[in-house]
C-alpha cells in the first residue's frame, strides 16, 4: 500500500512539474491554438466521420510518444534549458490521450459531445506550437555552434 501511496504522490509531483512548466491555465486559455479550436467546434458542423477520430488520434499519438523519445535522445534537447519544448510535447500527447479517451467514449455511447469535436480539433492544431518550438531551438542551436566556432578559430 504504501508503494502506491508514493508512486500517487510521485506522479502528482509530475503532473505539478508538467503543469508549471507549461505554463498552466493561462497559457492554454492565451493560446490562439485553444480559441481556433473553440471556434472550430461552435461554427463546424458534427463531422460525418467523427468516430475515425480515433484511428485518427491513436495514429497521431503513435507518432507523438516516438518523437519525444527522439527528441529526448538528441542533442537540441541540451538547448531547451527551460524545458519548455519537452512540456509543449507533454501538452500535446495529454491531449491526443484525453481525445482518443473522449472520443472512444462517444463512440461506445453512440453519442457525439462538443467535446469530442473540441479536443480532436485542439490536438491537430497543437502540432503547430510543437513544430515552431522545434524551429527556434534549432536556431539556437545553430547560433550556439556559430558562436561555439567562432571561439575555436
């Protein structure tokens, strides 16, 4: 019992870390990403096929988990002092898992929600902020080894 008591606290240790990292509630609610998203589900209609959002979202998050681990394992990861790319990452792959969860909910009460539209919307466009983190981390980097060169010579 005790394990699982501090494997509880371990992880909520993680989601706290997580959560301060990104940037919490307001950095979700400023997100351009999140209000597009809102948008989205108010003026699109219930899409047709709003149940492939699962294969849709489990591919997605496939893709996902592995370029983190990528990401983990290369070197522009030493640049992200702050880890604000590894919280966008972790961001972006709770969300795809909270879409897949909701959408798979539906689809076993036979019911759309809002939310399910919301959510898988949400997910596709947070592809967005982790692709432009990935891009200025790699300019820095280029400027590090510029500079780093510049030293040498």
């Amino acid at each position: 019992m005790r394990r699982v008591l501090n494997d509880f606290r371990d992880h909520i240790l993680s989601w706290r870390e997580y959560w301060q990292a990104y940037g919490g509630l307001g950095s979700i609610v400023g997100s351009i990403y999140f209000w597009i998203a809102v948008l989205g589900t108010i003026v699109l209609p219930k899409p047709i096929y709003i149940f492939q959002d699962i294969s849709i979202i489990s591919s997605l998050l496939g893709f996902s988990i592995a370029g983190f681990a990528l990401y983990l394992n290369s070197t522009i990861c030493k640049y992200d002092t702050d880890s604000r790319l590894a919280s966008i990452f972790t961001h972006f792959i709770i969300i795809q898992g909270l879409a897949l969860f909701v959408n798979y909910v539906c689809k076993t009460l036979g019911q759309y929600f809002f939310l399910c539209q919301f959510l898988f919307l949400y997910a596709l466009l947070l592809i967005f902020p982790l692709v432009f983190g990935f891009f200025h981390l790699s300019r820095a980097e280029r400027e590090i080894n510029k500079s780093e060169r510049r030293q040498e010579t």
